[in-house]
C-alpha cells in the first residue's frame, strides 16, 4: 500500500448498507455524496461491476493527492486520502495533467471530491467496489471555485456568471471524456447534481472511443455543441440528425471534417478542440 504524505485525514471504509444507514452521522467520518445502488440508474449505459472485481480496501492504495495536487473530501472540507486502484489513480493524475495544459486556463491547486473507493458488499453493483471510480465535485484555486462540478448550487445562476459555470463545466467534461469512456453528468440523472462520476469500466486502461449507443456520450457531445461551440442542440441521449449535423458543422470549423463517428481521431479531435473553449467565458 502506498501513501502521499501529508494528508489530514483517512476517509474509513463504509458499507453500502451502512452509507444509507449512517446517513445522519458525523459528515467527516463517512462517505456521503457519490453514486449508490439506491440511485443508480437501471437504465445505466455503465455496466456494473461483478463480484469477482469487488477488492477489500486494504489491497488497495491510499491517495492524499492527484497529479500532486492536494485532494479535499467536499462533506468535510478537509483534506484527506482517499483508497484508489493503483492503475486508475495514475489514469486520473495523467488526465488531470492533459486538462492543465489543455484548458488555456490556470492550473487549479486542490481537487475536491465526494471520494473513490466504496465497500461493495454482497452486490457489487459499482466501480467504486472495485477502487476504479472516482467522484469529482470542483477544481480549487486559491480558496474559491476555478470548475465547479456543483450544478446543484450553480444551475440557479443567470447570465455572465451561469455562462461562465456551464462552460467551464463542459470543456471539464470533454476532457474527462478523452480519458474515460464513462463520465457521468447532470444530464444524466440526478444523483450526478452535485458531481461528475469517472470510471474505466469500459475503456480500461486505454482512453476512451465513441459509442453512438451510449447515452452519456452523446449528452456531452449535445451539450458540448450547444454551449462551447454555440451550436444548439436538443439534449435527447441518442445519435440523432441534429447531433449528427451539429458536430459534423464543429470538425469542419476546426479543420478535420468528415463525422464524429468515421473514426477515433474524429471523436478526440472534437473533444480536445472543446477543453480550451472553458477559457472563453473568463
């Protein structure tokens, strides 16, 4: 087991029937906040995990911070070390790298989570079980939000200031997505207001291709047109005419041409043109 030092607190392994039940419990003391089988969509396009990829956290490692950067628990607010398998912590710090030198924007100095790591239990039914999950909630810089991932808080904001947040949201996501074929928003249900959920349960340790049939997907790809590149889009989950057209209208303004979906250095084009896009809004 590995440890980056320093770190303030150890978030302790809860149960998935105890994560319900302890829910009025001290926040510091337990994992609140993230994806659980009460709220898991049925209709998940994220396979889940099965028993035999469920692991005790001690065989995993424990993580004080990603890509160096401090990580802070968002229910206590304090810095902590959160249990990780060791493959997709290193994914998420090399993400976390591509998204500094991507974004146009400057580097944030904390990350702030509702954590990684979940005790499975009998059903094994998320990627947390299996320490291959991770809940973001905000990139930090000096005290104050650089990307919040709190949509539950900004969604009631208007003009220049809700511009800025949506933006800033998205060209996150689209980052996420290069890495990770699934990321989790807002769009997808409501159990992701307050965070976006990553995990490689389908891409592995590879980065992420573009399967038309994934709902999460193609609702980034929607949103990612209607609020980067100001090419609307009704956000339906489904690769339709509209969505077809609209990105087909983004690859040729930056050169590529051709579909979103003729080929993977289409589907990264797209996404790695969107990340800078975040800086427009200030």
């Amino acid at each position: 087991m590995t440890t980056d030092e320093p770190r303030a607190q150890r978030i302790p392994p809860v149960s998935r029937r105890g994560l319900l039940g302890l829910a009025g419990a001290g926040a510091a003391t337990i994992l609140l906040g993230g994806c659980t089988p009460a709220t898991r969509d049925p209709a998940a396009d994220n396979p889940p995990a099965t028993p035999d990829r469920c692991v005790s956290r001690g065989s995993l490692d424990e993580h004080g911070t990603l890509a160096k950067l401090p990580l802070v628990y968002e229910i206590s607010q304090e810095r902590a070390s959160f249990a990780f398998d060791g493959g997709f912590h290193t994914q998420l710090g090399d993400w976390l790298g591509g998204y500094r030198e991507r974004s146009g924007l400057t580097a944030p100095d904390q990350v702030w989570t509702y954590g990684a790591y979940v005790a499975g239990g009998s059903d094994c039914s998320s990627w947390h079980a299996a320490g291959r999950a991770f809940d973001l909630a905000r990139l930090r810089l000096r005290g104050g939000d650089f990307v919040s991932c709190r949509y539950d808080r900004w969604r009631s904001t208007t003009g220049a200031e809700r511009q800025r947040a949506q933006r800033r949201y998205w060209a996150l996501a689209a980052s996420l997505h290069l890495d990770f074929a699934y990321v989790l928003t807002y769009l997808y249900n409501a159990t992701h207001a307050n965070h976006i959920h990553i995990d490689n349960g389908r891409s592995g340790r590879g980065r992420s291709t573009l399967s038309t049939s994934s709902p999460s997907q193609l609702q980034a790809v929607q949103a990612i047109c209607t609020h980067l590149w100001d090419d609307p889009v009704e956000v339906t989950g489904r690769w339709d005419s509209p969505t077809r057209r609209a990105t087909k209208r983004v690859l040729a303004q930056i050169g590529h041409g051709g579909d979103l979906d003729d080929s993977v250095d289409a589907w990264r084009a797209f996404l790695t043109a969107s990340v800078p896009r975040g800086a427009e809004a200030g």
